[in-house]
C-alpha cells in the first residue's frame, strides 16, 4: 500500500466511523465537499496545513492519518483493546468447542 492509500484509507475510515458526512468534515475543514471527495478517491492530497485541518476536525494527531495498520494497532485506546480482546477470546471458546475440548 503506498503512503498516499494509506492516509486516504484512514482519512475515509476515521470520518466514516465517526458518521461525519463528506459535506460536514469539508465544512469542519474549512474546504469544499469536492475537494474532500477528490482527495478520498486519490486524485488530489492536502497540503499540511489542510492535513493538520483534517485531523484537528477528527481529533486526532495528524501522525496518525498515515500510520499503517501495523503501527495502528499499537495505539488502540483502551475500549478498543478490551473489545478486540473479548473477540479473540469468543473465537478461541468457539474454537475449542468445535475441537469438543474443555479446559
């Protein structure tokens, strides 16, 4: 994935899981819906001011629109770390059941 998939796939999932519109992150940013759809699709990329803009209207550090999942996964918030590990921990019991094993 190249550095500019990267951002744009952060960029689309952080605002979409914040159910925040193209329309009302470009009014949070300050810009157009346009340009903000231009930039989704990778036919445009901010400038740093814009890219401080975006993560300022997401509350986030902009360090973190280019962080890989590799790196991502190091800074789950605490919520999200316990989520993941009740998940993992559900598909291993029903790993273990499919297997008839008990502890």
């Amino acid at each position: 994935m190249t550095f500019q998939e990267v951002f744009i796939n952060n960029l689309r999932n952080i605002r979409k899981d914040r159910k925040i519109s193209q329309l009302k992150f470009a009014e949070m940013c300050d810009s157009s819906q346009r340009y903000i759809a231009a930039i989704e699709v990778g036919k445009r990329f901010p400038s740093p001011v814009m890219i401080e803009r975006m993560a300022a209207a997401l509350n986030i550090e902009s360090y973190y629109l280019f962080q890989s999942r590799a790196e991502e996964a190091q800074t789950l918030t605490p919520l999200q770390r316990e989520r993941l590990l009740s998940r993992i921990g559900n598909l291993i019991d029903q790993e273990l059941a499919a297997q008839h094993w008990k502890p």
